[in-house]
C-alpha cells in the first residue's frame, strides 16, 4: 500500500509508468485466504429466509457454490451440490420431509449432510452412515439464512441486533438482498473491498453525490464535513459534523464493523436522533462479484424499494452508459476501480484517513487469524450475544457534544 | 479413483472439504492424451453424408478442427483448415471437382492433401509435391462419414455391423446426429465421460426415469433390476432382470464396446426379443463437449424424431429451468456432474460395478495402447470385419435362461 | 519462418502435424514487446479528432486502455483512466475548461496529467504538484487526433504528409475510421500483422478479389501482375505491372512505410496517373484487434462511404455466414488465418516475395530499437519533417517505364 505520494518519471508519461497491484490479502475472499479466513469467522447472511424454499436454488458465497433449499419439515439445508454418491448436482435434487434426494439415484441427504437411503442398495444402503455430504450449518433471524462457512470448532453464536429487538408496535424488522446503497445491480460485478472501503470514505458524498452528479441525497449531505475517526473494539467508526447554513449542526456517526457490516445512518435523513436502524452486510459471492444483504425497521416493508434512486424518472437500470457518465454514482465509481482494484497505486492523503485505518484493521485482523487468534466481535456467550449499533445522524448544538 | 467410502472430517461440515480431481487419463480426447490416443486408433463417425457438401463445413473432433466437404466427383474430404500457404482458412475454400480451393491464393488440394494447383506461381507451381495440406482417411458407410485420425500406419478396417446388414425389404438403415438418447440439445456441453459411463450404470432408470420425474421410457422401466455385469472381448455387458407383478421376466442386455459404441436396448420396448438395432456413438467434439451419433434400423427414417420426448407437449429445449428441475433426465443429471466430473469425488458403491468395471478397462486399454499395443476390436481382415451385437430386450421364462 | 517448403510425414496425415508458431516479434504490440516498441516509437492516430469531445471516450491502443476527452478550452488529452488519487475512471469524469474532473473525490487533472485540484484536501491541496496522473502527448493534424506512446526523450515530430498539402480548392482532406479497405467491421478482430503484410502481397488481388468471388474490384485488377519489390528507405515498395488485352499497360505502385503506414492506390481506379491521396494506418487495438485510420483528399467528404462494398445490394454486415463463404474478402481471408496466425506453417513461394521482405525489414528494424537505435523514417527536424508519397495507380507506355 502506498502511503507516501509521488511522481512516476519526470515526464509523468503513461509510458514510464507501471501499474501496482491488489491488497490481495485484503481483498481476497477463497477458502485459505487471510481475509477469506476472517469472514469464515463470522456467520453470514446468504439468502432471504424467503428463498429458501423447496425448490432449491444455487447460492455462490465466499466463491463456494452450494445448494439452498427447505425441507417439508420447514429446516433450512446449505449443501455442496455435488452429490458424493456420483456427482450429480443437488440442484436437480427433490426435497422430502427429511432432506434432499438426488434426481440420479436417488440418495437421500438431511440439513446436516447425512445420507438416510441409497434406495438401490441392499436394505436402503448398509453402509450409509459411511458417507456424508458437506454441509454448513445455518440459522434464520430477521428474515434471513444466515450461514457458518468455518471452521466447526469455532463457531460463535449468532448474534441478535440491539436495533431489531424490542420494535414498537406498527413496525417491523424486513431484510432486502436488492443491492440497496450499492447504486447499481442486485449483485454487483466487482471485488466487495471497493465497496466495504466506501462507507468510512465520507468525502466522496459531497463530491460524487452532490457536487458532481447532483443532490442524490438530501441537501444537507452536499456540505463538506469536518470529520474525525476511531477504532471500535471490532471496526472503524468516523463522526462527520457538517455546519449548515441556517447555524445548525448536523452529526453522522457511521460504521464499519468487523468484517463486512455497514452501519450507514439513512442518507435521505427520514430519521435523525435516533440509532441507525438499517444494516447492511457486504458479502462477497466471489473475489470479483458481492450482494448487500440489508435489514431494516420500518412500518412499511416497501420503505427501501421505495427508496430506489431515479434520475428523471428513470431507474439506475434503464440509463444509458452516456447517462451513466453524466450522473455517476456509487456503482459507476466504484466498479470502474477494476475488478479487484490497485490498491497499491492509490494515493492516500488526510481525507482518506478511514480508509488506511480499516486497511490496516483488516490486515492485522488477517494476521491474527492465520496465526490462530479469534477475531474481534464474536460472540460465544449466549447472555451477551448482541451487536449493539451506535452509528447515526443526530441534531448537535455544539461540536464538543458526542450523542453516542 | 475413490472406492471405499469414509467420512470427510468429523463433523462432516464442507469446510474441512477438499474437492478431488477428475480422472484426466479416462476423460480427456485430445491428442497424445491416454484416451485420446485410444478414441483415434478407431474409425469415428463425424457427420451425416448428407451435411458432406460442397459448401465446406467446420467441424471439431477430438479437439481437433477440420474442414469436411465433398467434391464435384463426391469424394469426401476431411482437412486440417489452415492453408498450408499462407494460412487462410479452407472454410472459406471453393469446392471444385477434384478437390477444394483456398479463396486467398487459390492453391487446389485434393481429398488426401495433394497440392494440384498454385495458379499465382509459375507453371502452376514447378514444385507444389513438395506441399502437402494435413488430412485424414474418411469413408462413407450407413449414411454417415467415418473419419481415421489415428497413426496412419496402424489403420484398421471400417467394420460393417451385423444388424445393419441384410435388411430387410420395407426397413431402412438411417443416421442421426440430434444427440438421441442425450436427454438435451443435439451437441452436449460437458464430458463424454458422464455420459457413456451411464451406459452402464442400470440403476438410474427406475430412479431418475421413473420414481424421480414421472415415467420417462415404459412403466416396466421402472422396476428395479437385479444385475449382472461381464466383461466382453472389448467392452463391459450387463443383464438386467426385471420381475414384472404380471409374473414375467424381463430381460435386458446392454453394452458398451469400446471405445464408444453404446448398445442400448429400445428404452421403449418397441423391439423386443430381438437384437438392439439402435447403436450410438459417443464422439467427443473436444473435452467439455460431445455429439452422439446414432444409426438405427427401421421403416420409418423418422422414427428417431418422433421419439422425442415431450413433457406437456413441450419439447425439452422449451422448459424453464426450474422445470428441468422438476423434471430432470439424463442431460440435467450427466451436465450438472460438471464440465469435467470430479472422479475422484465418487463414492461407487455395489450398484455402480458396471461403471467401477467400464474404468478399470479404460485405464488398462489406455495403458495398452501407450505402451504400443493395440486396443481391442480393431479389424485388420476384411473378411471377419463386422461388429457383431448382442444386446436387446427379451422375454425369458425363467432367470437362468440367457438369450445371448 | 519456414521459408523452404516440406512435406509432414509421409502420409502428410494431419495425426502428424504438428502446428507452428505465430511470430511473436513481429506480432504482438504490448509495452516492452519488440514490434510494440517500435510502434511506440512513431506518432500515432487513435481517433477522429471530431470524437473527442466533452464526453470521455475509452480507447484502447496497442494494448493500453486510456481515456480520451477535450477540454473547454479545446485541448485534447489522453490520460490512464484509473485515477491516481483511489482509482475509479477518469471516464465517470466530468470535462471542465482546464482539464477532468474525478467523479469519485473531485480531483482535476489536465492534459498533461497535473493535477490542479484536490477540493477535499487543506486549500485544495498542498500536496497536488506530487502527484501526476498518466498522459501521453497528443496533437491534432488532419481531423486526426494523433499520440506518442513512446519514451518521452525520444519523441519525434508528427510529420505532415506532401499530398495532404496544397490541396486544390474544392477539395478536402478528410479523416475515417470506419474500417475502409478491412472489407469487414470498422473494428477488426484479429491479429494487425495479417492485415498489414496482405499489402505487399499483390497476388491474392486477381485470385482473392476477382476470380474467386467475382470482380470486387475493377475488372482491370483480375489480370495477374508482373511484380518487383525493393526496399525504401522506411519500407518495402511493389511495383506491378498488368499488360490489358487492349495492349495498355497499367503499372500500380503499392508502399509499406514503417511500422504501419499502407500506401495503396485505389483499387477502383478513381485516379489513376497521380499519387496515391488515399493514406491508412493499420493500429493494434491490442494483439487481437486493430483499426485502420484513413486519410483522403477528395472534393466529396463522403467519398469513402459510398465506396462501400455491396454484394447483391447489401452490406457485408448483413451477409450470412454462407454467403461470405461465397464471396469471401480481405476480412475472411485474413481473420481466418486465426486470432493470430501460426506465422511459421507459411510455406512462403515465389510470389510470397513482398511478405518475406517485410518480415525481414520489421524484425531487423525491432532489433534496432531494442539495441537502443532509433528506427527509420522518424523525423526531429521541423524543416523536412514531411512524409513523402510515392504509390500511385500509372498507365503506362512500355514496361521500362518508371514514374515514380
């Protein structure tokens, strides 16, 4: 990572000048990999609880493809799709009571990857027990599956929401997988690091969302922020302070908790004074695709789909790349940083500050675990399994105040 | 390859998976590849005579892309389609009596490769001997071309097949090249290997024909068999007996002759006690794609097409995946094994001794024929050169009984 | 090269080809590649000067992806489009009078890649001169934009070109880039070298483009030519002669000016005892893509569009595959050669001449520059730095006639 600035050649010329490379330890998510490992630390969500039905459907995580389905009996199974008798894959597979039966000969698998018949075999199959289909295990909260993907002897428990609990009557908590706040597809097509980077990044709102493009957010946001960061126990944490014309002081506390939830007070301020009560995780399908998988409380389950962005009337989709040119968002800056971006040619100066910090977060985190060490931010005691948000917008008289 | 079965760590969970590896030696066709080098010491069928025109087709064997055309005089050629000159490929040759032209330069080759013509050069070109455009030995015989692309000096003879000769009046020998049998489009996009494997591979009828996705041959499919499996001079046969509740035996024998020659038994019974008159080659295109080509016997030439199998009067190429979910069949079973199955992944089982044997004589013929040996079933004298065919459906009175 | 001629086996089966090898060093265009340096080396054109406007454009050159735009001011520039500051694209970039606007922070380059502000930073940036966004150096000549991607100490002067000056009243030089003289998409999808050594190749003019497909040029071009080669100073020069049945002779003069100027008199004969005014510059897109830049002088702006090839009255575009097998041109010719060709299965003759000579000339000139020489043709003094032309289409009284 190159902190420092400096010319390439005296001449500057294209000619003279190298390309760097990726933060690959960061940005990378396979199995084996140091950041790889980390989000294997943590469950996941993969699915809206919705999708999980009997018929199964291909999920890719973590650039692992695995087979997602429902029993009769309403349990959630997360399976490798090849079926270990002979290969077939498990998406072509048909869901009983107990599990999933290959469409070729017809063995039979529960949640848990145990084989219940080989209905070819001598008495149902002696030997059944012998095999096992890799499986993961998962757990419904909030309208999601959510899915351990490491190691079994160190799963942590999955942990509840301060904001999704105790919700007053009328409201609701609701979960999305639409790629709300990527500004572009439901499934966006680069690596997750260029938008995990983005939320502790608060100078591009000015810029690319105000400034350049026009207000794509409230007016209030157009306003150039003071801002000061901090680490969390398990993430960075920025307080961006904006004095508004009218004397009034305007505080967003945003944050990144370890290793890929968003914590990003509503942009369209619908409300302030109060905790962020809408989450997003960022979860990487593979090095170079990722979805957001959102919650959010709400007394209308359509807030966030009412929420989607136009540009005169038009949805993000249905644009033109000229178009595209002349109102950038989100996704045309981030997605155009590469496949997996150089982070090695960046050019960090003060007001990139969130981003070094949760740079260096991760790649100590990273080393942490591959030497062993638990991560931050697990939870292994059911009393105190609760991620407690303390990120939002808040009205402040003063700048000395601190709402948190 | 994988025959004992054990458990993947203890918890089972995919985590601790470590993906296998496909069996390269059985599954790979190109050139200097063990199988490759037993798929070329046999004569191939490439193409129906009628698409042998004189508009030049591109064609891909074995990897291996050539250009098939036929003379004014109707001799078929088979070329490698760059032009020995400069290179311009003879696709876009001009056919003419004697051999075909290259649109460049107009250099003339005929079927075997000899340069007739250099109409730029001097006297047509004082030395165009000294150029040879590659090719290969093609015959015609039962309606399709025959290609040798094996060691020039170890050519066998193109053997006639009993069961296509002496037909009788009112019947007719025809050729197909729609992927009959293949369960999916006329070219499959994955692995020879998945698909001849399950020739032999008995079991999967009554579960994925039958149980799995409703009837798809006749109900007396749908029995499960008791097996019998043998090795023949140059393939693997097995005897399958159904005890039908109306007290009958059916009996049905199909084999593979190697190297990719399935005699597979009218699935729909429309000949019974009688040999199998519907023989399908499987020709690899190249890797992770193949062709089966199919001859069969009948008064009808369109019996193969009206055999078609239909789901709600819908052909297969017109569902929506998720009915092919529904209603999987050989091609969602084989394809979704992967582009190239992970062999190794396999947990074969009692029911699976016919694939378990199909490989064991693979590798030992491979290993054969890279030691300098030739494969089984070749023929060097014509007067003995025909494929004899032993399988079919039977009615037979009692167990012991053996039509063959 | 093979330059001798042989046969393979001596069956000649395509069992014992073995295919060759492209010429790497002549082919491929990449920075640090021997012919791509020594395109480097020579002004370039990359767009029409009429596209580069407000609106960034992508243009990809010699294997480079760069981002072309005009200031306000009217100033082209051509800039690396990952932004030097956090990498998203200068193309998501908004055009101002000095220079372009990051979306993603609002940094601003200029055409020479300074950056003149950082609007986040402490006054805009203290730090800005430190940094410099890639460029290359572009000028405007002739509705060209033209760029040098070579090493900035060694940058010579853009020429100018004789018959580009002067130009009669009522005439005009005019700029294209639709792909003239390709015979297939404006953007070709092979490898340059296939294009460029067909210039030199006078042969395929009467087989190629007159007896094969029908006359695609006048009908004087099917007669074969008597050819001389010889070198220039910065090329290879082909003098061919054609003895018509009405005893004229025409005499057509064709240039190869290094890297990748092709001087070809108009094969329609539209001017015909006067220099060649119709100039294109064969540039790689990248190893497996090029266009062709063309500039004539002409009193009709539209000239080279209505001279668009029409078969049966339509365009080439709007043939099917076996109507171009019909009447195959330049493009089916040399994209079938391959992506790129396998330079050494050439079995180059007599009437190859022209095509051995520029082999030989490019890879003594690639030599040159990797040795630190400069190559020919380049011009550092402002006085002469003009391109003379010499090519023409001639008519001729007797064949010891030389009008150049």
């Amino acid at each position: 990572m190159t902190l420092s600035i400096e010319n390439q050649g005296s001449s500057g010329s294209a000619y003279d000048f190298v390309p760097g490379q990726a933060l690959e330890n960061l940005a990378r998510v396979g199995r084996g990999t140091p950041m790889g490992e980390v989000l294997r630390r943590y469950w996941q969500p993969i699915s809206l609880s919705s999708k999980a039905t009997r018929t199964p459907q291909n999920v890719r995580v973590l650039g692992e493809d695995l087979v997602l389905f429902r029993t009769g009996k309403g349990k959630v199974g997360l399976l490798y799709p090849r079926c270990c008798h002979r290969g077939a894959s498990l998406f072509f597979g048909g869901v009983e009571e107990e599990g999933i039966r290959c469409c070729y000969h017809g063995w039979v698998f529960d949640t848990e990857g145990h084989c219940l018949e080989q209905p070819c075999e001598p008495e149902l199959g002696l030997h059944r027990d012998r095999v096992r289909q890799p499986w993961y295990p998962v757990q419904e909260l909030y309208g999601m599956v959510w899915a351990y993907m490491g190691p079994p002897d160190r799963m942590p428990i999955l942990p509840r929401i301060d904001v999704f609990e105790d919700v007053p009557a009328g409201e609701g908590v609701y979960a999305d997988d639409s790629g709300f706040s990527g500004g572009g597809p439901a499934e966006m097509d680069f690596n997750w690091l260029s938008h995990w980077e983005n939320v502790v990044d608060p100078f591009h709102v000015p810029i690319l969302h105000a400034r350049f493009s026009g207000n794509q957010f409230v007016p209030e946001m157009a306003v150039l922020p003071e801002v000061s960061y901090s680490y969390t126990p398990s993430g960075v944490r920025q307080e961006s302070q904006r004095r508004l014309k009218d004397g009034r002081i305007f505080q967003r506390i945003t944050e990144v908790v370890m290793p890929n939830l968003r914590v990003v007070p509503d942009v369209m301020m619908r409300t302030v004074d109060a905790p962020c009560d809408t989450l997003g995780w960022v979860v990487p399908v593979d090095d170079e695709n990722f979805k957001i998988f959102t919650l959010f409380r709400a007394d209308d389950p359509n807030l966030l789909k009412n929420m989607k962005a136009t540009y005169s009337g038009r949805l993000w989709a249905e644009l033109s790349e000229e178009e595209h040119q002349r109102t950038p968002g989100d996704y045309e800056a981030q997605s155009s940083q590469g496949k997996i971006s150089l982070h090695t040619d960046d050019h960090l100066t003060t007001t990139d500050q969130g981003v070094t910090m949760l740079r260096r977060l991760m790649a100590r985190i990273a080393k942490q675990v591959a030497e062993g060490q638990d991560p931050p931010g697990l939870f292994f005691d059911e009393a105190d399994a609760v991620i407690k948000v303390s990120g939002g917008n808040y009205w402040v008289s003063d700048t000395t105040d601190d709402p948190s």
